[in-house]
C-alpha cells in the first residue's frame, strides 16, 4: 500500500461545480498535511495547510480526520482557472515529505 | 516572498556524462530537497538535507550523488548519466527545526533529456 494515496481522477466538471477530493496515509505519526497545486509543467505550488480544526480559504476547504487518516479538500464554483493536478502531501515529524501521486481536475466552460 | 532558483531550465546531455543541477534558495531555509517527476509516478525524494554538509538520502537515491556546501545551496549531480534518469528534476526548500517542517516551496524545475 502506498504511503499517500489518492483519487487519481481525471475529473472534469463544469464552471460553478463543487468538487471533492479525498486523500489517505497510511502513517499514523504524520504530523503536518498540505494540498498542493500543480499546473501543466510547472513546479507545485501550496494551495493550502490542513489543520486539525479544518480550515478554509475563500472558495476552498480542507478537512483533517485522523482517526481515519483522510484529507479532503472541497472547491466550490469552480473557475477555469481551477483546472490543475492537486497533489496530497504529508509530512512525517522529524522526517521528509511524501507527495500522493495528484488528482487531475479539469473546469470545462 | 520565497525564492528558489534552479540553474537550468532545459539540459540535454549525453549518455555517460557528468551533470550537475544547481539550485538556491534565499530565504535561509535549513532544509532542501531533490525530486524527480515521472508522468504516472509522482514526485518522488531522492536526497535531502536537513544541513550544511549534511545528506540523507530519499527513495530513490541511486545514480545521484549531493552536495551541501553552503546553507542556500543544494548540488545533485548524476555521476554518468543514463537514459533512465531523462525526467523533470525539482529542488524544495522548507524552514523547520528541531525536526519539525513546514511547507516546501519549489523552484521552476529542470527538464533532462539524456540521449
């Protein structure tokens, strides 16, 4: 079983869509957990931090659970410009960081 | 804002040949990090280094070797390379002490090509 795992998508929705994404780890001492965004060719980029409490940032909402050891991250209305890989990411305390392999979304007009 | 910087944008080099990947990052950060990105694979580590002078290798560290002479700077260097290793090569770097780490900030990335 892989470490960090998630839908691998692709997923295509229309402009003003909600959309979900989930993510497991396996490693149950993680300690800090982000969502990355990735566009075509071009390096990652933090989206944003998960805190215990969940936390959220204008159109988007992560959720921590770790008595199940699952991320999400919610993108309401969808723009075009949400079209991205978004990339899973947990770090272990003391240890490095370990990347899902990314859920592709695609905002169709 | 944070900057990490790699020095090649594009590199093609021959089989065999020695090749390094420079990359700096200016905001005093403790901790790099060397990725390559397969399509279908990932991000996957292959070393990192939480100090000057100090590595620890990742996942995947054959065929590469490091060197952190100095704290913004972090050299991959692919002692002869070989077709297999044609990827996307992305440098991270992240504050944290005492163990703990906050988020990666990446830098623009390296696409190899090894003919």
């Amino acid at each position: 079983r892989k470490e960090v795992e998630q839908d691998p998508g692709p997923f295509n929705v229309p402009e003003g869509a909600t959309v979900a994404f989930n993510c497991t780890y396996s490693n149950s001492a993680s300690q800090s957990f982000f969502w990355y965004r990735q566009d075509c060719r071009k390096e990652p980029k933090l989206l944003m931090s998960v805190y215990s409490s969940g936390n959220e940032d204008g159109r988007f909402t992560a959720q921590l659970n770790r008595a199940s050891q699952y991320i999400s991250l919610l993108i309401r209305d969808s723009k075009l410009s949400d079209s991205a890989t978004y990339l899973c990411v947990v770090n272990n305390y003391g240890q490095n960081f370990v990347f899902g392999p990314g859920t592709r979304l695609s905002v169709l007009p | 804002d944070v900057k990490v910087t790699q020095s090649s944008r594009y590199l093609v080099k021959r089989t065999g040949e020695k090749v390094f990947l420079e990359c700096v990052q200016d905001m005093d950060h403790e901790n790099m990090f060397w990725y390559r990105q397969d399509p279908g694979l990932g991000l996957r580590l292959i070393y990192f280094s939480y100090d000057v002078k100090m590595k620890e290798k990742g996942d995947i560290p054959e065929g590469y070797s490091v060197s952190r002479e100095k704290k913004e700077r972090f050299s991959l260097i692919l002692e002869s390379a070989s077709t297999n290793q044609t990827s996307m090569y992305l440098c991270a770097s992240s504050s944290g002490t005492s163990g703990q780490n906050y988020e990666q900030y990446f830098g623009p990335g390296t696409r190899l090509t090894v003919t």
